[in-house]
C-alpha cells in the first residue's frame, strides 16, 4: 500500500535527519524522529508538515524537500488536513495538545493515527480520542516506541514461551532530571503494562519531594520544564498477579532505564549491556548456595523503534488488526498516572484504578 502522511509537530522528534551509525559502513542510526521513520519505508510519502513556529516549519523543508520535493508546510494543522487530506497524519505536538489534532484527522478522513505518547493528559481527552478512532473505524496507534524496542519485544517472547516460569516481578529503574511523570514515566509505565500482559488493579505512588501538593490535575507545560512535573516511586498491582516497582525521582543519576523480570524459575534482566537471562540451580535450597548462570540473549530484528512502529500501523491498517501500541492501551497509562497522582493526595494509599472514572471526571485539559 503507498500512502501520503503528513506530520503535525515539528521540533526535532518530528523532524530530525537521522544520525550516524556507530561506523560509516552501517549507514544511519535506527531513526529517532517521525520523519526519519517515514523516510526509512519506501510505500509512505510525506506530502506535508505542520508548526505554528515558522522557523521549525523552514528547517523541516530545508531538511527534507530535497527527499520530498513536492513538501509542503502549514501553520494550521486543520488547514493542512483539509487540503492534503493525508491517509495517514503523525502527531508530535507537545503531551497536552493531542486531542484536538486527532480529532481534526479524523474529520480529514485520515484512516491510520500515530501519535505521540501520551496519549493525553487527561482521562477525559483520552476517553474522547478512543472513542472518535473507534467511531470512525481509524487506526491509531501511540508511539510508545518501547513497545517496538527488540529486547523488550523478546523480553515478552520468552516470558509468554514460559522461559523464566510464571511471571511475577517487575523492577523499572529510571531517573534523572528530567523524570517528569506524563512526559518519561509515561515510557516506563507502558512497558511495564506492555510486559505484565494485564490490567493493573491498583496503585501506591509517592510523588517526588517538593511535590506532595500537586493534587490530581497534569499542572504541566506539554513536558518542557521539569520543575511541573514530578518524579515518583510507585508500585503497580495486575489482576494476573505481577507486581511492578517502578523508581525515578530527579535526584538521581540519568543513567538508561534498567528492567528486570523475575519469574518463578528464573530472571531477565535488559539495560544497556543487552539482555540476559539468570538462571539458578539448587542442590539443596536449605543448605548450600545456588549456581547462577548467565546467559545473553541475542534478538534478531531488520528494524526497530519509531520505524517498526508505522511499519505496524501500515501492516495492521492493511490486514484490519490492531496495531502493537491501540489507543485502549495508551489510556491505562493515563490512568495509572491519574492513580499516582491520587494516591499522594491521598496521603501516599493505595487506589483502586475503578475508583478513578467517578473521581477526575470534569479535571480540567
Ligand atoms: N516517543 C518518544 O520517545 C518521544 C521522544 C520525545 C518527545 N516525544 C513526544 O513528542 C511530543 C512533542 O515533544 P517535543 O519535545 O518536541 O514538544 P514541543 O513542546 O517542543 O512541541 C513540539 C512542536 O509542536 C509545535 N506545536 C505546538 N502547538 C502546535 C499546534 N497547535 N500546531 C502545530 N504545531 C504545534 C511546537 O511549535 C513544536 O515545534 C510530545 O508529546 C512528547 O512527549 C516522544
């Protein structure tokens, strides 16, 4: 299928060249900006982009007009989708302005969605966004593009082939200064979802210091500046049993994120050095010492990233299946954010995810 796709949302993930690889031999790094992954697949054309920052709008065609010599740029993004009338519309505008951009593709007639995670700052946004692509039979996926990272990916083929036993414990390690809860966590949550296979149940957070007031209403600004948003240990309970702890307050090193899943019979662990799998054998449990071993895991992948990510819209908007990354998805991330957050005005207990409709109905977008 060839398909024409405009983005909305040019800043450097919407619009960057793609980097080096580590050696000139191995062409470009895996690409990190939507139109870097557009370029990357042959039957997608970008016919257009969108900023309301005129100087974002010329480095955009500066960089890409030579690929795409017929590219055009807009300041408004309905007027871009009335005119282009793209198949397929990425949006990478700041966290808070999602809503409104999905809603102007749909009305476009755009029938596939890539959207920036999250998906919303709010419960409220994120109901009306599901319910617009359900309506009109789009297929929107969101770019939490862990969810096309190949550890991860193989992470959950050997949890599901029964290779660690009955899956039981996660343990997300992030930080940093930019440990913003809607803007970073937000990747940590979902691959947390994403690996547990399940629906969380409930949720007992702590916000970072300086923030045990920041109420249950996202205060950010679209996921600049850390000082709105908090950092937050928090620990997630699914219904299929796994446990999830999750650390990343600001006063920690930003050092990558590490993950490690812990099943009955044994662990995989993922950071920056690959993926392992730890194994332990017991002679006798009561009164010697296991043998660990420690055995990489190699996973084999032609692409990753953003770029697996379109390339599993346009398969799934092809065969009419879902996408890696549904919207439904994307909303149980917001509503665990939305658990954090009540669970420290609440004075740091536990909250029940059902108890969440009846409570942020009418939080302000
Ligand atoms: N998936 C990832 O790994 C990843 C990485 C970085 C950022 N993101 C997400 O991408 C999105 C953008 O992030 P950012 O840091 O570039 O944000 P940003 O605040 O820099 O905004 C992105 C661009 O949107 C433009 N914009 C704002 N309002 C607009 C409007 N109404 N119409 C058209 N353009 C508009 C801005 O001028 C800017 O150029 C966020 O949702 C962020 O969470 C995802």
């Amino acid at each position: 299928m060839s398909c024409r796709i405009a983005l909305v949302g040019l800043s450097w993930i919407g619009a960057d060249l793609p980097g080096p690889a580590s050696d000139p031999t191995l062409g470009t790094a895996i690409p990190y900006s939507h139109a870097a992954a557009v370029a990357a697949i042959p039957e997608l054309e970008l016919v257009a982009g969108c900023d309301i920052v005129a100087a974002a709008r010329d480095t955009f065609r500066g960089r890409w007009s030579g690929r795409y010599p017929g590219l055009r740029v807009y300041g408004d993004y309905a007027e871009m989708l009335r005119t282009e009338k793209p198949e397929l519309v990425a949006v990478a505008t700041p966290d808070h302005l999602h809503r409104r951009v999905v809603e102007a593709a749909v009305e476009a007639g755009a029938r596939g969605i890539f959207c920036e995670k999250p998906i919303a700052t709010t419960l409220k946004d994120a109901d009306a966004m599901v319910a617009v692509v359900r309506a009109a039979g789009v297929t929107m996926s969101v770019n939490y593009t862990r969810r096309w990272f190949p550890e991860f990916v193989e992470a959950r083929r050997i949890v599901r082939a029964g290779g660690i036993g009955r899956l039981s414990q996660i343990v997300v390690q992030m930080g940093g200064p930019r440990s913003m809860l809607f803007r970073n966590h937000t990747h940590a949550i979902d691959l947390v979802n994403f690996l547990a296979e399940s629906e969380p149940v409930w949720v007992w957070a702590e916000l970072e210091p300086g923030f045990e007031d920041y109420g249950i209403a996202y205060a950010g600004d679209g996921g600049n500046d850390p000082a709105t948003e908090p950092g937050a240990n928090y620990y997630i309970v699914y219904a299929n049993g796994v446990r999830a702890y999750l650390s990343g307050m600001k006063d920690t090193a930003g050092l990558d994120t590490g993950v490690t899943l812990t099943g009955k019979d044994a662990r995989i662990v993922i950071d920056l050095e690959g993926i392992r799998l730890h194994s332990v054998h017991h002679e006798d449990i009561r009164t010697k010492p296991g043998v660990t071993t420690i055995q990489p895991i190699t996973p084999r992948w032609t692409m990753a990233g953003m770029q697996a990510g379109l390339r599993d819209l346009i398969d799934s908007m092809d065969a009419g299946h879902e996408p890696a990354s549904p919207p439904e998805a994307a909303r149980t991330t917001v509503a665990v954010i939305q658990a954090i957050l009540m669970s420290q005005a609440r004075g740091n207990v536990p909250v029940r995810l059902e108890e969440l409709a009846a409570v942020v109905q009418g939080t302000p977008r």
